[in-house]
C-alpha cells in the first residue's frame, strides 16, 4: 500500500536506572534521549528533534526543562512543552505528537521524562540542596501541553485524603466488597496478582527491582514491607523511591526514511482516546468503577479496528492493584491470564514508580516488544490522579489502516450517572469503604471512611479515635450506621 510521508512512526525508545544517583532529571532525560536513537538506528535523529516535550517533574524544577534537554543532545527545537502532574500525560504527549506530526507541524518529537527522587529525598533530609541546573527568569517558561490533574476537592480536603495511597485503598475495600470475598481471600487475590507482575519485572532489564515475589511475600507485613494503608502493604503500593528516565523518539515516514531507519524499527501509533471521570471521587457512581476507562477503551479498539481479541501486549496501569483491576473490569480483560499478562515492564512497584512518568518506560518497553512480534498489537492504558484521567494507545509494526487516529470521549463519559458529593456534610450516613492508614512501626494512627448519605450522594470521612480505628481494623463495618461530625469526623453509631 501507498504510504502517506506525514504517518507517524516511534522509531525509538530509551530506558535506564541511575542506580549511582546524584544526576539531575534533564540529564537522565537527555541520556534516555540517545539511547533512544541507538535503538533506531540514527545519531543524526537527535540533531533533527524539532519539538521536545517533558513529562511533568517532581524532584526538579526547570523553567523550560525541554530546552535544556534539546541543547544538551544537540537539537535547536523550535517547540518545547512541558505537562502538568499526571500518570497520563505521557500516552496524551505520544496522541498529541502523532496529530502533529501527521498534519506536518513538526518532523521529530522527543517525549521523555525523568526523575531522580531517591536522590532529592536522601538530600532533602539533610537540608542540603543538589547543584543542578537553575534556569533563570531568562529562560521563557514552557507552554503547558497537558494540564494538571485537580486532586483537591473539598470533600477530600475536609476528610484529609490527600494523597493516591489513601484513596486506591478505598477503591480496593469496594472492589472486595463487589466481589463478596472475604478480606483474607481478597488479600490473596491481589498478592497473586501482584505476585505475576514481579515475575514480568524479573525479565525486564530496565527495572528497579528484577525480583519475582510470591504472593505470600507481597501480603505479609514485615520489617521491610511494613503495612501502609489497609488492605495494602509496602509491596502493593508504587514505588517512587528510583533514579529513572525514559524518552521515545517519534518521526514522520519521511524523515525515517531519509535517515535510512530500518523499517523493522518503525512501530506505528494506530489510534489514541483519553477521557477523565469525576475529579472528585465523591461523586463516583462507584468507586470500584470507570466510566472514562470503558468508553476510551471501547473507542481506541474501534479508531484502531480491531477487537480485544487482536491485542497480543497489554500494559495497564498498575499504580496499586486496585487501578488495575477496574481497568481490567472495564476493558473486558481477565487478570490471571498466563498467555496475556496486564503488564509488560512489571508495574509501578517492582519496574519503578518515577511520578509521572511510568508511562514512557511502558511505551519504550510495548514498542520494543512489538517489533519483536511484527504485525502484532498492543494497548497501552495510564492513568492520573486517584484513577481519574485516563488515556489509551494502540500500536502496531504495520501502518493503520485508515491513518492515525485520536479522540477525545469524554461526551461520552459526561452521559454516566454520577452521585452528589457532599463536602459540608454533618449527619446520619451508611458505611461504604473504609481503610486504615498505620504508622512506620505498623500501629493504626488514622481511618478514612467513604459513606452514602440518605439522599444517595456521598460524603468522606476520618477518624483517630482509637475505638474506631480498633472497630476499622478488626470488624466488617460494610453498611453500618455512623455519625460524621462538622469536621469531617466520624463515629460509628454502636
């Protein structure tokens, strides 16, 4: 067939762990950047990147960490761009890039992202500062490719929920609850499947730890796996704590071939659809449901015209056990399949958990994998905020049929029932979900409470009285009355 010069193609992808630590995020970035060519097959690749694109970072600051980057390999891009927080953005970054290289706005992008947390933290602690590259007011800001996700509505911010290792695990109690397990059985179930994603780990070179676990391993509480938020250990959370950069390098079929890139090197975009459900987690029909990972998910198969049947490599999310099996549930995939594993780098606790930017390692990883079996498919699902906005990939080695396609269905989405939250709420209420946060040395010190309110909407709650968290730890309260106070504290009733 005739092949449009202005297809999209990621022609490369570069990976690696700074186990020495000490290096700055752009630096891992502009390292993963050559990796990338190598892998395509072209130095001169990088001398062409027009348009430098960043996942958004946490352990630095830059002003334009895209320029910084596009000197440092030896580019003079004419675009930069930079996201906001997200476990998406790299998927919506790969959608946007593969739009404009398609409609000829730019000829190479570079898509990467970084992070050099372990590092930061360790000196953080001791009230040092890393001498890493300051960008002045000199240097113009980058334009905002991807906006934040909101992860501040006044329902959380009233009950303390302020963070992902809190709320997953309201989204786990749920699922439990759904699935009528008990919560021994249940902590089996994830152990299990947590246990097949260290085992894919084990294989990848480019992950932090390449250990297979059991699942008894994962969901036993110990000195080195100490519980965080029940039902999940340290083992069942992601792990931030790496030195990690990843960056994919895509072209049009023009410059590919004008650079003598191998075609056996070319991997094809086929289709991308992104979608968010409601920011705020109250107002979730169901916690242990996603709208916006159903209809994105339908839609790229279809933009792609295939069916789920077609895919061979799947990468989905894998944040805490929790996000990935609603995706499962929602894009119709079993979760103990051995022929079809849910990940192909081992997840974000054992490949690594760098922020934001787990994505890119997994596009790099699907890719390569890809070319391995050419013709064959592969869906990649990321996730941001407490399983919020969600975007998809479909790649292929061959081109797609009817060009690369993307959609936006939130349309879609806005069309699903919703329950109304209730940031101000003081009253009766039923239990609905509920988790226990502990301390370092394994003490309960803080409960989280989802409960309906007569109405049928939703209020969230917390607790640090020790009855409670007693009754929280060691009972069933599912559907049990409790009282929640003007501050957001509750109690059960009896």
């Amino acid at each position: 067939m005739s092949l449009d010069p202005r297809t999209p193609v990621l022609v490369g992808g570069g990976q690696l762990n700074e186990r020495e630590g000490a290096r700055e995020p752009a630096a891992l970035i502009a390292d993963a950047a050559a990796r990338a060519a190598a892998e395509a097959g072209s130095t001169r690749l990088l001398e062409l990147v027009d348009s430098v694109r960043i996942v958004g970072l946490l352990s630095w600051r830059y002003r334009d960490p895209g320029a910084l980057v596009g000197a440092w390999i030896g580019a003079t891009p004419r675009h930069t761009g930079y996201t906001g927080s997200g476990g998406s953005t790299p998927q919506v970054l790969v959608n946007q890039a593969a739009q404009d290289i398609a409609a000829g706005r730019c000829d190479v992008v570079l898509i990467g992202g970084a992070e050099s947390w372990r590092t930061r933290t360790t000196l953080r602690a001791k009230g040092v500062r890393p001498h890493w590259t300051v960008q002045d007011e000199s240097v113009p800001a980058a334009p905002m490719l991807v906006p934040e996700v909101p992860m501040r509505s006044e329902t959380e911010r009233r009950a303390g929920l302020d963070r992902p290792a809190y709320i997953y695990p309201l989204f786990e109690q749920a699922l439990r609850l759904s699935a009528g397990r008990s919560m021994d059985k249940h902590r089996e179930v994830i152990g299990e499947l947590w246990s097949r994603f260290s085992q894919v780990a084990a294989t990848n070179p480019y992950a932090w730890t390449q250990r297979a676990y059991t699942g008894s391993e994962i969901i036993t509480p110990g000195e080195r796996n100490r519980w965080v938020a029940s039902p999940y250990t340290k083992l069942l959370n992601s792990n931030n704590m790496v030195e990690q950069g990843a960056a994919v390098l895509l072209c049009s079929v023009e410059v590919a071939r004008r650079l003598g890139i191998p075609r056996e090197n070319w991997v094809f975009p086929q289709a991308g659809t992104e979608a968010h459900d409601t920011y705020d987690i109250a107002e979730r029909a169901a916690l242990d449901r996603s709208p916006a990972i159903r209809h994105a998910s339908a839609r790229a198969l279809e933009l792609a015209g295939i069916g789920l049947d077609d895919i061979a490599h799947i990468d989905v999310y894998s944040c805490f056990p929790s996000a990935v099996q609603v995706a499962a549930h929602e894009i119709g995939l079993p979760t103990d399949d051995p022929d079809r594993p849910l990940t192909v780098t081992g997840g974000l606790t054992f490949a690594g958990g760098p922020w934001n930017n787990y994505s890119t390692h997994a596009i790099a990883t699907l890719a390569t994998r890809l070319r391995r079996e050419p013709g064959s498919y592969g869906l990649l699902t990321a996730n941001g905020g407490y399983l919020t906005k969600h975007a998809f990939g479909v790649y292929r080695t061959e081109p797609p049929r009817a060009g690369f396609r993307r959609v936006d269905v939130q349309d879609s989405v806005d069309r699903e029932p919703t329950v109304r939250a209730h940031p101000d709420y003081e009253g009766a209420a039923l239990s609905e979900s509920w988790t226990v946060v502990y301390s370092r040395s394994g003490e309960p010190e803080l409960g989280f409470l989802s409960a309906r309110t007569p109405d049928g909407g939703r209020t969230l709650a917390s607790t640090r009285e020790p009855d409670t968290l007693a009754r929280l730890t060691n009972t069933e309260p599912a559907e049990e009355s409790v009282r929640v106070g003007a501050e957001g504290e509750f109690r059960f009733d009896n």
